[in-house]
C-alpha cells in the first residue's frame, strides 16, 4: 500500500519524507517528483510502507500535521 501526500514544502527532499513516516514502520520506497523546469517538487509525494498497519498509522498520525511550514494532507494513495 502507499500513502498520498500532498501540500508539502518545495524543499523536501526523499530523505527528509523517508525520516519522518520512519516513525511509523518500515518505509519502502519514497518518490518526490519534480518539475523538469525548475528541478523543485512538485508539492506532493508517494510513500509505501511495509505493512497496512503501519501505512495507516502514519496516515492517523501525519494527516493535519504542520511540517516545514505546511499542513500536511495524508491519505491512501489511489
């Protein structure tokens, strides 16, 4: 399973996703894509956790959650 997440900072960076949903469980697999144009993100990110329970875990907790600046929007990815 993967977690949609969406409103965050143009300068985060894989490794800084990859630390946080840590705290929930195994992470994966991280993707931060970004503009050919500029080289940012483009102010969503997937992330994929080992297990259900740990995916919505981080979803409970994350989802709502002020990160550099932004509130984060967490859910399922579709």
């Amino acid at each position: 399973m993967s977690i949609y997440i969406s409103n965050i900072s143009y300068e985060v960076e894989e490794d800084d996703l990859k630390r946080i949903f840590e705290e929930y469980g195994t992470v994966k697999k991280v993707q931060v894509p970004t503009s050919k144009k500029t080289g940012k993100n483009k102010g969503f990110a997937v992330v994929e956790m080992e297990t259900s329970a740990e995916e919505i875990s981080a979803i409970q907790m994350l989802r709502g959650a002020k990160w550099m600046g932004r509130i984060l929007k967490v859910n399922r990815a579709r």
